[in-house]
C-alpha cells in the first residue's frame, strides 16, 4: 500500500523518514487559514483533514494519505507563518517570556480494497520561551529567516537555546506527531 504524506513542508518529509517506511509526497493545494478565537482545535482538525482530503481524491488504490498542520496559539491568538521580517518580530516579542500552545492536528485517510477508514486527532504541547532582548530577536529572524514557520520560530533550530520548558510532544512542535502516525498506520495494517 501507498503512503503518501500531504505536505511540502520538508520537516514532516524529514519526520516521516525516521519512522523507516517508503513514502511519497504529494502536496495539498489546499490552504485555509485558522481564525483565531473559540474552536481552534476543531479548525486545526479540519485543515489537516482538507489537505489529507485533497490528496485522496486525486489519487487512486490503496493507500493511507497524511495529512497534519501545526498552530501557535497564545490566550486564543493564533499565529500563523510571518508575512515579513516585521511580523516575524512581533510575534516573537509577543511569544518570548510566556506559555504558549502548539497544536498539530493530523488527519489520515486509508483506502484498502475499496473501504475508505479516518483517522483524526490533534496534540497539544506546551511550551514556555524564555525572556528575549530585542537584539536576540533581531539576530534570530535575521539569521533563520523564519517565514515558513508558524509562531516565527522551529524549535529544533537555534531556536531552542530560548525554550525553557516543554510538556508534551517535542516531534509535534517540529510538524508531525510521529508516535501518532506509526502508530495509525500499524494499527490499520499499512505497515
């Protein structure tokens, strides 16, 4: 059977390949944007699911498709990727010194001889940035250019020198829940 990852982001690809399965990708052309506010887990939940839809109808036979999308959230503000160098700024002076929430929801499609089975979940983790200058910042967004990363930051970059705490899943902040995943995919006999 297929496995297909609906994502470009090159992280989840890099994630994927520690579980030791063949896999392809085949990006989603779907991109919705969550707003912040009341559901934003359910929102999460539904774009993965979209992006994992997507694929999945323009694919055919067996095959298990991947979908996820990651989320920065602070006192129900959800930041997404950084428009520009600005943005990227004012979401690190907003997130540095405080808990935020990173959720990345999955959504997995499985087609086997004809039966379709989904799967959908989403893990939250905790993280708490430690008190940043504005100089450290600037150097930051300068030096990583963080404009495909939601909350402006990727915690397995240089990054993680400003996180004091984690609770929960580290490989979830980086894109990809890969307990979840093996675990799914095992568990429905794809692999």
């Amino acid at each position: 059977m297929k496995v297909i990852l609906a994502s470009q982001s090159p992280r989840r690809a890099a994630l994927m390949d520690l579980i030791k399965i063949d896999f392809e990708v085949l990006p989603s052309e779907k991109e919705k944007k969550i707003q912040s506010g009341s559901n934003v887990e359910e929102q999460a939940i539904e774009v993965a699911y979209e992006k994992a839809l997507d694929v999945y109808n323009n694919t055919q036979g067996d095959r298990a498709i991947i979908g996820a999308d990651t989320i920065v959230v602070k006192d129900n503000k959800v930041y997404g990727k950084p428009k520009d160098r600005d943005d990227a700024i004012r979401m690190l002076k907003e997130l540095e010194g405080e808990y935020h929430t990173v959720y990345t929801s999955l959504a997995i499609l499985i087609e086997d001889h004809d039966k379709t089975e989904e799967y959908k979940d989403i893990v939250k983790t905790t993280i708490k940035v430690k008190d940043m200058t504005d100089e450290e910042i600037f150097e930051y967004v300068d030096n990583e250019r963080p404009y495909d990363k939601a909350g402006a930051y990727a915690i397995q970059s240089c990054f993680c020198k400003y996180i004091e705490k984690i609770e929960g899943n580290y490989m979830s902040v980086i894109g990809l829940p890969v307990d979840k995943v093996y675990e799914v995919l095992k568990e429905y006999e794809v692999i």
